[in-house]
C-alpha cells in the first residue's frame, strides 16, 4: 500500500510518494516493516506486541534497544480510524461487492467525497 502512495505538490514537479511518518497498530510492528521503513528513510509510530518486548528482554543486551515510540502521536491515530469507520457506514465498501479494484477505489473516492461534502 505505501508503494502507491501520491500526494500531489502545490506547485510544479511530480507527485510525493514517500510520506513523512506512518502510524500503525501492533499488527505492523514486525521487524521486516519496520526495517523497510528505516530504508526508505519514513519515519514511524508503531506499538512493540507484548510477545515481542517479552523475547527482547530475555535476550538481555543482545536483544537490543527498544523501538522509539510516541505515546501522543499514536492517539492521533484515531481520527484517521474514525473516518475507517464512517467510511463502512456504505454498505459497498464495508462488504466489497465490487468485482475490480478500480470500481471499489472509486466507490472509496465518492464516498469520501460524499463524507466531505456533509461536514461542508
């Protein structure tokens, strides 16, 4: 998902594909992901799994530093699932009836437009 990421610029030039800092929960907290966002130099906020912290610590100095994690910046991160969750009021997108993914990312366009044009 973060390879299609474009945000466009304000004022000429190509599209950003490499965004500043990712939030995500426990689920993302492996090491590959987190190695593969240190190499392309995006910054993160991701929870440690318990099970992780646990097996880090019973390697004594060897299990290395813990991941650097900000308590603030992670509830942030609500806001983004809040609007995950009005999003699956539309019985489409909360089921994908769609059959491609370029009907289903634009049924997620108008109904983000939709959500937009009601808070206007």
């Amino acid at each position: 998902m973060l390879e299609r990421i474009r945000v466009r610029r304000l004022g000429v030039g190509r599209p950003r594909c490499r965004p500043d800092h990712v939030i995500a929960d426990k689920a993302y907290s492996s090491r590959g992901f987190r190695a593969y966002l240190r190499k392309r130099g995006i910054g993160h906020t991701i929870p440690e799994k318990i099970d992780q912290q646990r097996h880090r610590r019973n390697r004594g100095r060897r299990g290395g530093r813990p991941p650097t994690f900000d308590r603030e910046t992670y509830r942030r991160r609500n806001t983004v699932e809040r609007c995950f969750n009005q999003l699956k009021h539309f019985r489409g997108i909360a089921t994908r009836f769609d059959k491609t993914a370029a009907s289903y990312e634009a049924a997620v366009s108008l109904a983000s437009f939709l959500l937009w044009a009601r808070s206007v």
